[in-house]
C-alpha cells in the first residue's frame, strides 16, 4: 500500500473549493431555524458543505446557545460568557426535526463548562422532546467532552436512548496544547470508551481532522486508541482556517490520501469510516447511520457462520 501523498499549498486547491448556497430549500432551511431560535453549527463553524445539506433540508442543530466557554484554535464559534440556558430549546428542535421531516437529526453543542453538568440534561431534554414529536426520526449526538464532570452526564445521555453517541477526537495527542488547549486528549478517549463500556450495542463515533501539521503514524496511532476504545465509526476531514485568527492549515490533504487514510482504517476493524476533504462529523449522517446497522448486522451474521 502506497503512503498517503501530501500537498503543502495555502491556496484551496481545487478539490476543495464549493459553491455559494443559493437554492429555495437553503432559503426555506434558514427561515426555518430563525424563527424557532435555533442555532446551527453549519452556520457557526461556516461548515463548506452547508449548502449542500441545506438545499436536501439537513440540518445540524447546536444547543446551548451560540458563545462557547473554550477556545479552540481550530473553531468559529464565539467564545465567552453564555447566556442562560433556553428552556424552550428542546421543543424548538423537535418541532424543526418535525417540519423539515428528518429521518436522522445530528444535534451538538457549545462547551458550558460553567455549568455542573456540563449541559447534559439539555441533551436528555432534547432527546425526549425529539421521541415525543418526531419518534421516526434516529436521534445522533455529538457532545463536548463533560471534562472534570465524572460520569453521571454521560449516563444520564445514555440512558435518555440517543441511537448514536459522538465526540470528536479532532486532533493527535501531540497537537492538543496548540489547537485544542481546553481538553485533554485522553480525556475525550476515555468519555467514548465509558459510552462503549456502558452501553454496549449504542454506536459510537469520532472524528479527526487533518493538515493541521499531524504526521501520519500519530493518524495511525489515533486510529488504534479509537478501536481499543470500541469506536464504530471514524470520520475524517481536511481541515479548514475559518479565519485568519486561527490555526493555519498547515497542508492540504489529496483526495488519495484520504482514500488510503480510509483503507488503513477499515484493515484497523471500523464498522465504517468515512474520509475524504469534504468530510464532517454530521455529512450524510443518516446515510452512515444506516450503514452502520448494516454492517453491524452483517458482521453479527458472520461470527455466527
């Protein structure tokens, strides 16, 4: 297996570039979230395939408000003190899940370390709203990593019945001081680890990012700890500065690195994996969510042969 070839430009190569949403379903999509108050992380984090999932009504929805109390170098949400916790968010979702007709919502938030739980009773809040208003619709979270909390937030999630957990790894051990200086990396492993331990037929997931000036056996190594920690899912993305006050990308990843990036992941034991410059924890989720059982059942078939 050839290595994976990187590409150090500042430019956006080709590949990455996309188009400027302009479709009636973006428009509808927008409204929509504004008049329910509701904050996205497509828009926050000035995610590249926004319009893309717009215009197909998909939509990743971030509670707990808009201002984060960390600040991650990589990271376009606004950091600060947050404004209290809206009361009317669960239902909100519910009803935006409702109206766009989803079939799988991705639902994330801000860090709130300024609260004692770290806002994991607004996950619970959301998810049982969800399971009253759209019950055909699979519920996936991506959470903070509740640092310095204990386990109690995380169980109660569990047990609240998300059909996926996931918390983003984001970068290698080595990189955390410079772009992700609020958490500890094995801190996160260990929170997608107790999930696993406490329950373990829920699917995990995580994500990384790449061209942050990572080197490729730290990638493999993160892969490892992944799967020791029982993760199902691998998500992998080229990384992108959203503004000049961030982190630079230090290189830019080819599409065939990727594609070997993947390869190497799947021959590591992922259920699925998904990887390529475009890739986001939450892009085609329900497509991935739906794979997922299928592989999972496959595999189940294939222990008992």
């Amino acid at each position: 297996m050839t290595e994976p070839a990187f590409q150090t430009r500042q430019r956006k190569p080709d590949w990455i570039r996309v188009k400027a949403p302009t479709s009636p379903g973006y428009h509808e999509t927008r409204k929509l979230m504004r008049s329910l108050g509701l904050v996205t992380v497509c828009e926050e984090a000035a995610c590249p395939n926004i319009g893309e999932c717009w215009t197909k009504k998909h939509a990743t929805v971030m509670i707990l408000g808009d201002t984060c109390t960390r600040a991650c170098a990589f990271c376009n949400v606004k950091t600060g003190m947050p404004r209290a916790v809206d009361p009317l968010e669960p239902e909100h979702v519910a009803v935006a899940a409702a109206e766009l007709g989803l079939e799988h919502i991705v639902v994330t938030s801000v860090d709130r370390d300024d609260l004692a739980d770290g806002g994991a009773s607004q996950f619970v809040k959301v998810i049982e709203a969800l399971r009253r208003n759209a019950p055909n619709t699979t519920i996936e979270i991506l959470t903070p990593d509740f640092r310095n909390k204990g386990e109690a937030p995380v169980a109660a999630i569990i047990e609240a019945g998300p059909d996926v957990f996931n918390h983003n790894l984001e970068t290698v051990p080595r990189l955390y001081p410079t772009i992700r200086p609020g958490a500890r990396y094995y801190a996160s492993l260990r929170l997608l680890e107790s999930v696993k331990r406490m329950a373990p037929t829920l699917f995990t997931k995580s994500g990384l990012m790449v061209g942050l000036g990572e080197q490729r056996l730290e990638v493999h190594q993160v892969m490892d700890d992944m799967r020791s920690a029982g993760i199902d899912f691998l998500t992998m993305g080229q990384y992108l500065q959203p503004t000049p006050r961030h982190a630079k990308v230090e290189e830019f990843i080819t599409p065939q690195a990727f594609e070997v990036y993947a390869a190497i992941a799947r021959a590591k034991g992922f259920l699925l994996v998904a990887a390529s410059p475009l890739t986001r924890s939450s892009y085609h989720a329900g497509d991935d969510f739906r794979a997922m059982q299928v592989a999972r059942a496959a595999k189940l078939e294939q222990a008992k042969a």
